[in-house]
C-alpha cells in the first residue's frame, strides 16, 4: 500500500474522488454522469495548455506566455472569421497552430540562441503578445454576431456522446503520450532536465531541445486560442488574463517537478482535471470565490511540499548507498 501512495497518480485520482464523494454526499446530482461530463468538458482546453507547459518545464524552462499567446492567436483568428466567414474552420484552425507556434519558437529562439532565462524571455513576450492583441484589434471585441456559425458550433459537436472539445483533449493527450513515452524528442526533453550536462555527452543538443519543447508549447497555445475563442465567443484584450498561473497549478499539482525531468502525462491530466472538479465543486457547496481561491492556492502549496520532499527523499538514498558502498 505504501508503494502506491508513492504514485502522484494514485494520489491524485484518489483526491479527486474524495472530493466527489464529499460534494455528492450533499448534492447527490453533483456525480451523475452528464455533470461529469460537463465538468472533463469544461476542463478540457485547461489539460491540453498544462500538457505544452509540462514540455517546456521539463526541461528545466517556463513558458509563461502561453495564455497571452492563446489570447493573440484567438483574436486573430477571430478578426479573419469576422472578415472572410468563408474561410474552412479547418483551415483557420491550422493558422492558430502555426502563428502559436511561432510565437513559441520566437520564445525558444531567444532562450537558445541568446541564452537568456525561460522566465525573463517569457515574462517580457507575455506583456508584447497581451499587447498586440490590444494593438491588431484597437482595443475592440469580437463577439458572437461576428463569428460565423461554424465557428462556434464546430467544436460544439457531439460525437460518440461527447463535444468535440473534449475529443480534441482526448487526442491531443494521446499524441503527448507518444511523444513523450516513444520518441527520442521526449526522452531528451527528460533527460535534459535530470542532467543538461550529461545530456550533452550523450549527443542531445540541449539549446535545439528547448527550443522544440517552447514550439510544442506554443501550437498548442494556439490551437487553444480558436477553442478558447469559440467556446466563450467573445475576443479581446483580456482573454485568459492571468491563466498561466492556473495552467502552471495544473502542471505543479499534477506532479511536475519545477526543477525539470519528472511528470507524467497521466498527472497532468489529473492536476488539470482536480483543479476542474474543485472549480465546480466549490460554488455548488456555497463556498465564496475568495476561499476558494485560497483553497486552490493550498493545494498549490501541498503539491510543492510533495513534490520537494520526494525529489530529496531520491537524494538522500543515493546518499545513503554511496556511504554504504564506502
């Protein structure tokens, strides 16, 4: 038993049903299936965010510009819906994934190239890319009467019981485990963050990998920004402001290790999908915004204790082996 509770997975699926469970007890509704569909559906664009954010910080970076990215991708796809409605949705869903791309490599570029820190790189293209969301649309919104029907019904679709929205998570965490468990790009991106020196040695250009995993982070950025936009059919300025926090929470609950080279797909899903249950959860039991967020903030905070502990329980075994071996 001990062994499993070791697993953040285990943990996690365990917290989200106790919360279930808890919220059930007083509001029976709360667990019928169609609201839990609703909830996964909801949470869906926030797993697909966490998961291009667990690329970058597994190698030991941050993108914090991923919800400003999602925000200028949307609006620029928005803008062309409203202008040219003719345009194939498909068509203007591959735009949002090829201009969030590269906003991301324009991130990645500069941490590989100019050696500057992820965090300081990011935290400036957040304020430009929030900016010229501000500067292509002239501080206007575009609303729901704008957008062409198919633009907002597409991923409103129901296929095998389930919207699209939710398909397009389904997909997208597919295509992550295979990167990240099958490819040699996701076992440089571990291997990175454990040892970026010992990487080198073994032929895995680190700068080049980085900038792969900030291109990863920002197609998925963009490709939310058309979800995003369809789903809450409005566009501006102040779309997904303050969302990279939330999407790092999910990331950082989900057991992914800030110092880099530890997390798991299954995890991120499962910080994203409690962080959705809670969400939920919290307003239907009366609780005010402001407790929850500090609720939220708590379970950010246990999750930093765990993730700190395990990751120093590994040292001090290594340690203690060594002795031994002395």
């Amino acid at each position: 038993m001990n062994r499993l509770l070791k697993h953040r997975e285990i943990l996690l699926f365990l917290a989200v049903l106790l919360v279930l469970v808890l919220v059930t007890a007083r509001f029976p509704r709360f667990a019928q299936p169609g609201n839990l569909l609703t909830i996964f559906n909801d949470t869906s664009i926030l797993m697909m965010l966490a998961l291009g954010q667990m690329a970058v910080i597994l190698t030991r970076s941050i993108d914090l510009s991923m919800a400003s990215n999602l925000a200028l991708t949307g609006m620029i796809v928005a803008m062309t819906n409203a202008a040219f409605p003719g345009v194939p949705i498909p068509l203007l869903m591959a735009m949002c994934v090829v201009i969030g791309a590269g906003l991301g490599a324009f991130n990645g570029i500069l941490v590989w190239k100019l050696n500057i820190p992820p965090i300081v790189v990011t935290l400036g293209t957040l304020t430009i890319y929030r900016g010229l969301v501000f500067v292509i649309s002239g501080g206007a919104w575009v609303n729901a009467a704008q957008m062409s029907p198919d633009f907002i019904g597409l991923q409103r679709m129901v296929l095998l019981g389930l919207p699209l929205l939710s398909w397009f998570a389904i997909v997208v965490a597919i295509l992550f485990w295979v990167l990240m468990t099958r490819t040699p790009l996701g076992r440089s991106l571990y291997a990175i963050g454990v040892n970026p020196t010992a990487s080198v040695y073994t032929g895995i250009d680190v700068g080049r990998t980085k900038f792969y995993a900030f291109v990863i982070s920002g197609a998925v950025a963009g490709l939310c920004g058309y979800l995003w936009i369809s789903r809450y059919v409005i566009a501006s300025v102040e779309v997904a402001g303050g969302y990279e926090l939330t999407i790092i929470a999910a990331c950082v609950i989900g057991g992914v290790s800030i110092a880099g080279g530890i997390g798991s797909v299954a995890g991120v899903l499962l910080g994203a999908i409690f962080l959705g249950v809670i969400n939920n959860a919290l307003p239907v039991i009366n609780i005010s915004p402001f407790w929850q967020m500090a609720i939220s903030g708590t379970a950010i905070l246990l999750a930093v204790v765990l993730n700190a502990r395990g990751e120093r329980r590994k040292g001090r075994v290594i340690l203690k082996t060594a002795e031994a071996g002395a």
